[in-house]
C-alpha cells in the first residue's frame, strides 16, 4: 500500500482530468495542489492529452498520471511526456509488461477475481477496481478481500463525493478516483477556483477517514 500511495504523494484522491485546453493544465495543477490534491490522471482520451502531462510533469510535490492507457504505443508516449504513473480501464498482457520494462507503476483495470489473478501473476498488486459501481462497488471490494488479502484497490467508475468516504472506508482501497472536482464545465470554462474549492472539500473529506 506505501508504494502505490508514495506513488500519489500520498493522495486518496485522484482527480481523472478530461482536458481540451493543455494550457489549462498548469493552473489546474496549481488549483489541485492549493486544494489537498497533489496528484492528477489526465487521460488520453483528446489531443490535447500528452501536452497537457508535458504542462505539468516535474511539478514539486506533483503527480501526474496519464489515464485511459490502453495500448504499447500510449505507454511509451505518456512516458516520454513525463507521466510519473499510468492507469489503464482493463488488463492487457502487452501493455503491462512494456510498462514493466519503462519501469512505470501502473495500475491496470480489473473487475473479476480472475483478472485480479492474472494481475497478481503478472506480479501487480495495486489495482484500479473498474467499473467500480457497475461490478458492485463496496459489496464487491469487501468480497474480495478474502481470497486477495494483499491487493489493495483504486475504485473508480461510479465514485462520487456522495460514496467516496464509503470507499475509502475499506481496508482494502487505497485511493478513489473521479471527476466530481474537476467537472466538465469548469474545466471548459476554466474555472480554477471551483476546482480548487471542491479538491479542498474532497480532500477534508479523505483526511477525516
């Protein structure tokens, strides 16, 4: 658990960023950061995507992941970008042993106790649970921690400020992801201080668990 949290600066929270604008990017991060939340997974689903991780990678006590890793290609190019760990929706035997190579933590996306097997094979016991809502959220994760007691989880997919704190209330979960502090139209607007407001409110909520 230490090392996937060393790998946030030691976040429960991880902000899953959608961003067209990379030149947002920056004062994103510093609104994250003024917030409680020193870390951020922009995923590679628009262009702008590996500029935006370019904008903000080598921050001081910042993270930045890239999201949304699904191919050999976008391992290798979020790496060259800066991304300091990368975060995947599924399990893919390809991507993770390239990630393996890069020496890149990853977090790939499992949602059975046979895909969580074939990550423990692969020799991976930090794991992103998704779609966490979808494949029975806490229910799932407390069912779980019986046959995998050395996993530990980023739930995300379904997680919200309304069930973050049940989440994190799990031994087995050591972070959520999700986007209710970064939503769409502030990002679109640039609002930095909505951001910063709801990271501050998600990361009171975290620290008091």
């Amino acid at each position: 658990m230490s090392a996937a949290h060393d790998v946030l600066h030691g976040s429960r929270i991880v902000p899953v960023v959608v961003l067209d604008d990379a030149s947002f990017a920056p004062d994103l991060a510093d609104a994250l950061q003024a917030g409680g939340i020193p870390t951020a997974e922009i995923t590679l689903r628009t262009p702008a995507a590996l500029d935006a991780i370019r904008a903000v990678a080598g921050r001081s006590g910042f993270a930045v992941g890239a999201g949304t890793v699904t191919t050999v290609a976008q391992v290798e190019a979020a790496v060259d970008a800066g991304a300091t760990y990368l975060v995947s929706p599924g399990f893919d035997d390809a991507v993770v042993e390239r990630a393996a190579e890069l020496g890149i933590p990853f977090l790939p996306g499992v949602a059975t106790a046979t895909e969580i097997q074939r990550a423990i094979a692969a020799g991976l016991d930090r794991l992103k649970l998704f779609p966490a809502g979808a494949v029975g959220g806490p229910t799932a994760l407390k069912a779980f921690a019986g046959p995998f007691p050395d996993v530990r989880f980023l739930p995300s997919g379904g997680v919200s400020s309304a069930n973050a704190g049940e989440y994190l209330g799990l031994g087995n979960v050591f972070a959520v992801s999700g986007s209710w502090m970064v939503p769409a139209a502030a990002l679109t607007a640039r609002d930095a201080e909505t951001v910063r407001a709801l990271s501050a409110e998600a990361s009171a909520a975290a620290s008091a668990i």
